[in-house]
C-alpha cells in the first residue's frame, strides 16, 4: 500500500538466511524494497548475533534480549531457544536485574520464539486449546519472564499455530493476553494457521487506571505464580522482587499510594462537580444552543447538555451545564429564573445534595444524572467531550455522526454513531435508526464507485455498567469479488468460537428481535446479486449469559477477508 494503515511492524520466528542476510529482508537491504513503517523482527536462534542491527530502513533486528519503547509502547523482547541452549534462567535474571523498575511498572508487550513453560495451567479443561498443545514443553526462561513483567500482550510462534489463551490475571492485578501466531504461508491461510495478527493498542502511560484494571469475564489466574513460589534468591537481588516482610511493605506502600491517588482523584471530581449548574423547566423545544446563548452571558461555558430519557429518547425537561470556573457558574445561579428561554423562566441551580438517612445513602434524579453527564464528559465517542479527537470527525448530522476509526483496519473503516449516548442498537429512537440508515446508504453508494461493498456491525457485550457504552456500527469497506466469502468467512469464525448466526429477515425490524436486556452480536453483510441489485444479509447472534464472546470477534472476520 502506498498509505499503511499501521505505524509499527514486529516479526517473529525463523528466518531462513541467504549470504548472511535474512532470506525475509534481502529484498530490503538490496533496495529492491522499502519498509513504509518501522518493522522489527526477533529470531528463534542466535545467527543474528546478541546485538540490535539495522538491516535497512525501518528493519531491524532487536537482538537477543532487550527493552525499548517503540511508539510509546513498553517492548521487552527474546531471541533465541532455551530448548537449543540459547537461553537460560540466568539470562532472564540478569535482564531483570538491569530492568528492576519494569517489575514494579509492567510492560505492554513481551516478544517471544519459545511458548513459556506452563501456559496451560490453571486453564479450565473446556478451554479451547491448539492441536498437539500437550507437546508444547515451552520455557521456563520466558515463563519466568512473563511472570516478573506482568504483560498486557505476550506474542509467540515457532509451533506453527495460531492460538488465544484465555486471559489471565498477572501478579500486578490486570489482563495478560497470550496469543501464539501460525506459519507463514502463501495465500489466504485456514483460521488456526493465521500469522497476522492487527491490533490497536494504546501504552499503558496513556490508558486509565480504572480501565486498565478491568477484568472481564472467564479470565484465569495466573498460569506461573506456583512455578517460581521458592524463586527468594532473584526476589531478594532485585529491588521490588523481594519476598516476606519486604513484599508486604511493598504492597503497602501500593496500596497507600493508590488509595492517596484515589482520594485525590475524589477531590478534583468534587472541584470540577462545583462548576455545574443544573438547568430547569426546559420546554420540549429547548436545544443546547438556546440554552448555551444564555448561559454564556456569565461566563466561559466547558460543556451543556439536555437530559434524555435513555428508552424513549424523550426530553427529561431539564440539563446541566459546565462553567470553566465556580464564579460563572455562581453568577449563572443568581440569574435563576430572570431569563426565558421558550417562554419559561430558565431555573438554574446547584447540583442537589446528596440525601441521607441512617441505612442508606440515597441519589436524587438529578445527581444521577450529574453522575452520568460526568461520565458523558469522557466518553470518547460523546461530541461534549472536550478531548474529543475532532480531526477524526467527517460529518456531524442532527441525530448521529459519522467518524473515522482510531485504528482503521483499512481506509474504508469508519464508524456510525449517535450523538445522543445510547447504551446499544435495541435502545434507539426511530429518528436516530432513520439518520443512520441514510448514513449507511450514502457509503454504500460511495463504496460502489470504488468497486467496493459493505460490511456492517455493532457488538453490545455485557460490561459491569451497560449504561456507559457508546453504541456505534463498525464500517468496512471489502473488495466486490469477496462477496461470496463473506458468509462463509463469518460463519467460520462463528464456529471456532462454537456459536452460529441467525439469519434476519430483511422486512422485520432489527429492534423488534432483541430487547435492551438482550447482549448481541449484529451484522449486514453482502448478500446475493440479483437483477436490482445487490442485496444486504442481516446476521445476529444473541450472546448466553456467562459466556465469553470474543470483543475483537468482527474485526478479526474483516481481516481474514482482507
């Protein structure tokens, strides 16, 4: 491509060599091609030597261990086998004693040839496994690796396979994901044999803490923390690998700090809380603007919005704003009731205090609602959001917008949303679903002059507070001549992850078969061809509660098609 969707490349493996240069970056070195983004690469052997080594432009070899930070991300990375005597316990030991603070802080990512030693531990025997997994001895230099560093992702290969262990939970308490790549091959390879793996991932610098920590359903413990129990003499050599009375200070002072944070984060809720007003008497025919035009007479406004009902799509009757300092927001109240707004006095308030009584604390309406719009205020898909990305915006409608993915997948990826935040699908108003349908229909038209079709999706997954989802539909763009693959890659994929699709008919609204207690998987997809037109699948798979269903699930389908 002349314009890579990507930013950065890792390679892992064994790369065969011609004349002492990687058979894979020959081409590269001779000039005969250019690497358009940073590429980097680890070998399962030592041929390249324990040294980084940069080939050519944007290739480079890492070396056989070794930390950097590439496009912010935190990479430890391993050449090399311990099964070939490449690699030894006492290579991972010394590395951490060089790396101490990595122990405290965790890393994003750990690029490995050999499987750890003991991956499968504490796996569920109903968990799916790779084909010949009881073959797999692994390492336990890279086991204890992955153990001292607490990854979020843990890249392998060299077995040939490709395969997604069940998260697990690191001993610094959120998700590690273990995913193994399969053989190289020409042409489009089977599902299990799958050896490109496209991801988003965002550095751990730049992620809340909160999110960070979330744990979804279905992970396990950690496979490595009976493996390296007795392990004192590294834990007392390297700072904040100590063991007994030094780890419970360690986790102490953890834990002091984290609660010294979180009060502090309470504090500057609080402060920020001060700068609200709570809006009343709202006509039916109120909009933010006329409310804003108001309002902006006493002073700098940071964010207004009208409560809606989140089933009917109805005004509440009332709102809140955001002053950028508490004096505007006082000088807004003093004014309460002295402007009309739609012909009724504008009542403009504090937020409400909080109600008690001896048994429980109790929220009025209106401080829940102060409670989402805080939530509103950071959602990145909410247009009051101040951080909002708006060079990603295309086209701002009257119900729903249209944006472009963060990490497109290709340059036909965008996404569909409604400006109101609704939870999913099933919880829209009808004119919301009727902009959307011309928003699908505009890229549809769009798309064929490119000689393109569609691919639409929207997955509402069972997260601990449904009500702070953003409902969008993922878009793609495919080539026409994958049109028959299409069905039959989704089906596939459906069935490694052992559920099938339920195929709608077109003349039965979608909101009629699932309720907004229902989670779901939704999809239209190219269908047949006929004499007037191409015509649209519609897919859905309603999700069993307790059961884990892949986040990634519809990306993954559009890559294998692409």
């Amino acid at each position: 491509k002349s314009k890579p969707d990507f930013s950065v490349l890792f390679c892992l493996g064994d790369f065969a060599k011609e004349k002492e240069v990687p058979r894979v970056v020959k081409d590269f070195v001779s000039k005969k091609k250019t690497a358009q983004i940073p590429s980097f690469f680890i070998h399962s052997n030592l041929r390249e030597g324990r040294e980084s080594k940069e080939y050519a432009t944007n290739v480079t070899y890492l070396g056989k261990i070794g930390y950097q930070k590439i496009n912010n991300l935190r990479i430890v990375y391993v050449s090399g086998c311990e099964s070939k005597g490449e690699l030894s316990g006492r290579d991972i030991e010394a590395f951490l004693e060089m790396h101490p603070d990595l122990i405290k802080t965790g890393v994003d990512i750990i690029l490995s040839s050999e499987w750890p030693a003991g991956i499968f531990n504490k796996m569920p025997s109903e968990a799916a496994k790779p084909d010949s997994w009881e073959g797999i001895k692994g390492s336990k230099a890279v086991a204890k690796l992955a153990f001292y560093l607490s990854p979020r992702y843990h890249f392998v290969a060299i077995e040939g396979s490709f395969y997604q262990r069940t998260p697990y939970t690191n001993k610094l308490g959120y998700v590690t994901r273990f995913i193994s790549l399969g053989k190289l091959v020409s042409g489009k390879p089977e599902p299990s044999k799958k050896f490109l793996h496209a991801m988003e991932v965002s550095s751990m610098d730049e992620i809340d803490p909160s999110f960070l920590f979330q744990v979804p359903d279905g992970c396990t413990t950690n496979p490595f923390e009976e493996m390296f129990p007795a392990d004192l003499e590294l834990r007392n050599r390297i700072p904040g690998g100590e063991d007994s009375e030094a780890t419970d200070a360690s986790r102490k002072r953890a834990r002091e700090n984290q609660e010294d944070k979180a009060m502090e984060k309470a504090k500057a809720q609080e402060l920020e809380r001060e700068n609200f007003v709570f809006l009343g008497n709202l006509a039916r025919s109120v909009t933010e603007r006329m409310l804003a035009s108001v309002l902006e007479n006493f002073g700098t406004l940071r964010s207004i919005k009208i409560a809606y009902d989140h089933d009917t799509g109805k005004k509440k009757g009332f709102g809140f704003a955001q002053f950028v300092d508490v004096t505007s927001a006082d000088k807004a109240i003093e004014h309460s009731e002295k402007y009309l707004v739609e012909g009724r006095p504008l009542v403009i308030k504090p937020k409400e205090a909080k109600k008690e009584n001896p048994n429980k604390q109790q929220k009025t309406e209106a401080n829940q609602e102060v409670d989402q719009m805080m939530h509103y205020f950071t959602c990145w898909f909410c247009l009051i959001n101040p951080k909002i990305e708006e060079h990603l915006l295309l086209h701002v409608g009257k119900a729903c917008y249209l944006a472009l993915a963060k990490g497109p997948v290709n340059e036909g990826n965008v996404l569909i949303m409604p400006i109101q935040h609704y939870a999913s699908g099933s919880r829209l108003p009808t004119e919301v679903r009727v902009e959307m349908e011309n928003y699908k229909t505009a890229l549809t038209k769009y798309f064929s002059t490119l000689g393109q079709l569609m691919i639409v999706f929207e997955r509402n997954l069972p997260i601990s507070n449904a009500q702070h989802q953003h409902m969008h539909l993922q878009v793609f763009s495919v080539d026409k001549s994958c049109a028959m693959d299409v069905r039959t890659v989704f089906d596939q994929a459906a069935e490694k992850y052992k559920f099938s699709f339920q195929t709608l008919p077109n003349d039965i609204a979608f909101d009629s078969l699932v309720s907004q207690a229902d989670h779901y998987f939704y999809a239209e997809i190219p269908g047949l061809k006929t004499a007037s037109g191409q015509k649209t699948e519609k897919l859905l798979h309603k999700m069993k509660r307790g059961v884990k269903f892949p986040a990634q699930f519809g990306r993954e389908v559009v890559c294998e098609l692409l």
